[in-house]
C-alpha cells in the first residue's frame, strides 16, 4: 500500500511536468494515452531511485511496472502507425514536393522564417523548409489534406477564390480582388505549370523531384503577362511550351 502512495504521489508530481503551461487544445486519445504512460514511468523511476528500502517482492514489482510502462506505448506506437499506414490513400508515408511562386503587383514574396527552433513552417505533413518549396512528408490520409489550399491553411495564409493571405517575411500579406496595384485593380490568379487553375483544392504531382513535380504560381496582380518559372524547372531546361500535363483535381489523382 505504501508503495502504491508513492507512486500516485509521484504520477501527480509527473502530471503537472506534463501538464505545465496552461490549457491547450484538447488531445487526441493516442496523445493522451502516450502521455499518461510517461507520466506513470516517471513516476515509477523516482520511486525506485528515491525509495531506498524496497523488499525483494516491492522490487520485483516495480520491474515489471517499468517494462510494462515501457513496453506498452512501444507496442501502442507500432500498431497506431500499421493502422495510419493501411488506413492511409496513399498506403503509407510519401514525399512529395512543388515548387511555388507568390507574386503581389510585380514583387516576388518570400514565406516567413520559421519559429524559434523549428525547422520548417507548417506542420509534419504538409510545409516549407525556407526553400520555396512544398513538402508532402507522411501517410496521406485524404488526398484533400494535402491539397494548395491546405497548405496555405497550414502555413498561416488562405487561399480561396478572390483572395488570399501569405505570412511573408515582411508580414502577413492580404489581397483580393479589386485591391489596388500601381497598374490598376488587381485580381488573384494561380498557376499549376503555365495553366490557370480553377480549383484551389488542386494536389500537386506526386513525385519527389522538381521537376516532373509542379512549378506552381500564385500570383495577383492588375496586368497578368507572362506566367514566371521556377528556378527548379529552369535549371533541368524544362518550360511550359515543352511539357504539357493538365492539372487534375482531388477526384482525378493518383498517387502512383
């Protein structure tokens, strides 16, 4: 009994760690299951290293409880990513990447650095490394999770007919439609290799290289002339004269 107090006083001391720094969204059943086995482990660990007088029966039982503790999220984490992976359209983790392009009346916009000590902006599966560049990274559950419009989502901007948002390095910047350039009114349009793309739920080309992945343009402006190419697509000699792939919707892809 007495050891069983120690260990609940020690969990509580554990939990508070964990739980330090004030309401957060609410976990998912996974996140939570993770934490509370840590915060049993180390609650199981300071018994044992703070509890000096331990009988041989009391020993034995903390062994197994760490094993257990241990071996548990081990097991847990094994099958949740057997699940994510068969559960998955894409039948397990890709990596995918587009080139993007973000002009606003004439002036290339670069994204934002990332935050403290993160290296990229955006979350696991769909973000930026300072590169210009979108990366697909993980189990695509939905081919819609991982579309232009939700990256723009994730990065912190929007992207939806008429307007958009982009948290560039000189601040957030907002446009829609009708909003003023030196030339005159301006208007959003989106690029995906030379075409203009109607649906913003576009995902781009499956494929890890850049080129055959998509050079993609967002761009407003009062004068739409040229449509610019990514650097990527220069350096290879690929152009949109010379390569023709017509962009396709979520109902339409593939990832294979």
């Amino acid at each position: 009994m007495k050891l069983l107090v120690w260990v609940l006083a020690a969990a509580s001391l554990g939990a508070s760690v964990f739980g330090h720094g004030g309401v957060e969204e609410a976990a998912s059943p996974a996140v939570s299951f993770l934490k509370l086995s840590a915060v049993f482990l180390v609650a199981l660990v300071i018994v044992a290293l703070v509890k000096r007088k331990l009988t041989a029966g009391q020993k034995k039982i903390l062994f197994i409880a760490i094993c257990l503790f241990v071996l548990a999220p081990t097991l847990f984490m094994g099958f949740s990513t057997i699940r994510e992976n068969l559960e998955s359209v894409t039948k397990g983790p890709v990596h995918w990447h587009a080139d993007y392009i973000v002009e606003v009346c004439g002036e290339r916009l670069d994204l934002g650095d990332p935050e403290f000590m993160a290296n990229r902006v955006g979350d696991p599966l769909l973000h930026e490394h300072d590169d210009s560049r979108m990366h697909i990274e993980g189990a695509v559950r939905e081919l819609e999770d991982v579309s232009l419009h939700e990256y723009f989502e994730k990065i912190g901007g929007e992207l939806a007919p008429g307007r958009f948002a982009y948290p560039s390095d000189k601040g957030l910047v907002e446009k829609q439609d009708g909003d003023a350039c030196a030339e005159g009114p301006g208007t959003l349009k989106v690029y995906v290799n030379g075409r203009e793309l109607s649906d913003f739920e576009y995902v781009p080309y499956p494929d890890s290289y850049v080129p055959p992945g998509d050079c993609i343009v967002v761009r407003f402006a009062a004068e739409h002339g040229a449509v610019p190419l990514c650097e990527s697509w220069e350096s290879e000699g690929w152009s949109y004269d010379s390569f023709v792939r017509e962009p396709r919707q979520v109902g339409e892809m593939s990832w294979r």
